[in-house]
C-alpha cells in the first residue's frame, strides 16, 4: 500500500470520527431533559467503554484473528497519562467550569483543544508544520469559533472559563500522549479510556446527587456514546497513526460544523450568514489539509516496534516465524536506516526532526 493511499485512509477515518462526534451532540441534546449533563457526559462515556469492551470480549470469545498489535508493557506510562489527562482531569475541570458558565461561552472555549493540540504537536513533540497547514488550520479554527460566537463573555475572564480553557488544554495533552501507542489496537485504547472517563463522571453525578435515568433513556445515552464517543475515538487514533496529532486534530475540527448540520436539520432551523462563512472556511482549511506535498529527502535511524503494516518500501524484513503470507499483519519488528526522498505525512514512521 503507497504513502499516499494510506494518507487517504486516514483522513477518511478522522473525517468518519469528526462526523460521529459531531451527529452525537444535538443527538446528545433530545436526552438532555431526561438526564442532568453531568450524568449524561458519564453515560456517554461509560458507553462508549462498554461497547467497545464487549466488541473485545466477543472478538476473544470467537477466537478472532486480529491485525492489530496489543499494548505492551512499555505503553503504559503514554495510556496511563493519557487517561489521566483526558479521561479524569478534562472532564471535571469542564463540569467544574461548566456550572458558572454560559452554554455560548463554553462552546467558544471549546474550540481551544484544537488549538493547543496543534501547538504542542509543533512546538513540544517537534511535529512538522508547513505554512500550509498552518492555514488550513487556522481556517478551520476561526470556522469553528464562528459556529460557536452567540454571545461573548463579559470584562475579565472569570474562574469558570480557566476551567475549561484547562480541560481543553488536558485533552490536548491527552491526544500528543496517544500518538505514541497509536499503533496498538485502537479498540483496546478507545475503550479503556471510555471507561475511565465514564466511570469518573457519573461518580461526579452521584456525589452531586443526581440518580440514574429510566432504563431506556439509560440506553439510549449508551448507545449513542458507544458511537459518537467509542467508535469516534478508535478511528481518531487510526487517524493519529497516519497523519501526525496536528492534522488529525485539523480534521477532527470540522465536527461543530456537522453537529451544526445536523442539528439545524433535527430543530428545523434556518442557518445564518455566519453558518456559510464557517462552512467555506471549513471547506477551505480540508482543502489545504488534502493538497499539501511535504517532500524532501530523509533518513529512517533504525527502529523496533510493533504495529499493523504491510510489506511496503518501509517494511522490508523477514520473519522468524512461520508466515502464511497474510497482508495487513502485525508483530514486533525492526527497521534498518534508511534514506530516500518521497512525498510524506508525519505518521509513525516520519517522526524526523526538519531545519
């Protein structure tokens, strides 16, 4: 499979994740009066844990073969500050904000997790930035902050908002600290941190005294994060293993526009100008995304590690084991130096530093 077929791929998969994302909000809002938001975040997460749990549970019991590689041991520190970052500080510093904070203003602060993903990908972790996809991004951001602006915040900045500028800021952290075990079985990863995230917020809600829903509305919350959150998720990573942190965050950005879609079609609403202008804006910042040709000769150092792949310019290695000729695979392998020129993302195997 070339460089270019699996870029596509991925930016299909971060597209897909956007637009599940996206749908589960105004989704997400017909149930808001039957559950408390605080309840509800705690069952869409809890969802989303608990399918994917049970997907990998039935994919055990048959015995199914999978082409992805499990997590090992060395991955732990990454999932475990992951999980940290996204699954317990993010969501309580967003409740925490939440509840002196205005819907409008907090849908503004929102937007901030693309922001601060990006500029830890590019200036903490080194990942590449061109002048590009520095565009394409911050179309995409001013986009997003369009949709959002109804009303601005007030003089000073409040408590409240320093909240969830810092749950942005954790889930920024979160997505940097799931680039480097993108390449373990994104299932594992999405339900893992679906049930940590759950399993925090409705404790949250129960200390606050909420009970739990009826059955069926119960259900429906589930079903919906099992979607909107862990199948989103698992392809968010996917998308993290092709492209980089920084463009699979560009493209993941497009999710309030298709929330916005989709709501306007769920309450038969009329958009405005300001719906038009972010959805040009958004069209422009993927278009950007999709034409930019990084190329430059480079050089692979030799490197041993463990992902689904097949035996493409970049995987070219024998096996100590029995192989039955099987494309994709995934096993621990080794990776000689390298230098050669071609067109590239900032996936796992283009991680270079540039001058």
């Amino acid at each position: 499979m070339n460089q270019k077929h699996t870029a596509s791929r991925s930016i299909i998969q971060a597209l897909v994740a956007a637009a599940l994302f996206g749908i589960s909000t105004p989704l997400a809002k017909l149930l808001g009066g039957a559950i408390p938001p605080v309840l509800l975040a705690g069952l869409l997460y809890a969802g989303s844990g608990a399918g994917l749990s049970l997907w990998l549970l039935l994919r055990r019991v048959r015995r199914a073969r999978t082409q992805e590689a499990p997590l090992r041991r060395h991955d732990l520190p990454w999932l475990l500050g992951a999980i940290l970052f996204g699954g317990v500080l993010g969501p309580v510093l967003l409740m925490i904000g939440l509840a002196h904070t205005q819907a409008s203003t907090a849908s503004l602060l929102l937007n901030l997790e693309t922001v601060f993903t990006a500029l830890l990908a590019w200036f903490v972790f080194k990942e590449n930035v061109d002048r590009r996809v520095f565009a394409g991004m911050l179309a995409i951001v001013v986009a997003s902050l369009l949709l959002s602006v109804h009303s601005m915040p007030g003089a000073g900045v409040p408590w409240s908002a320093l909240a969830i500028a810092g749950a942005c800021l954790c889930w920024a952290i979160d997505n940097n600290l799931t680039r480097p075990i993108a390449g373990a079985d994104p299932v594992h990863i999405a339900a893992l941190k679906g049930g940590v995230a759950g399993a925090v917020n409705i404790a949250i809600a129960i200390a606050m005294g909420m009970r739990m829903p009826a059955a069926l509305p119960a259900l429906a919350a589930a079903a919906l994060g099992c979607a909107g959150y862990g199948i989103s998720l698992a392809l968010f990573v996917l998308a993290l293993r092709g492209l980089g942190v920084a463009r699979a965050s560009a493209y993941f950005a497009t999710a309030p526009f298709l929330g916005a879609s989709v709501s306007l079609l769920i309450f038969m609403q009329r958009p405005g100008a300001a719906f038009w202008v972010a959805g040009a804006l958004m069209a422009c910042g993927v278009w950007l995304h999709l034409s930019e040709r990084h190329a430059h000769r480079h050089v692979h150092e030799e490197l041993l590690h463990e992902h689904r792949h097949r035996h493409d310019v970049h995987h070219q290695h024998t096996h100590d084991f029995a192989w039955d000729g099987r494309e994709p695979h995934t096993h621990p392998h080794a990776h000689e130096r390298l230098e050669h020129n071609h067109a590239h993302v900032p996936d796992l195997h283009h991680r270079h530093p540039h001058r």
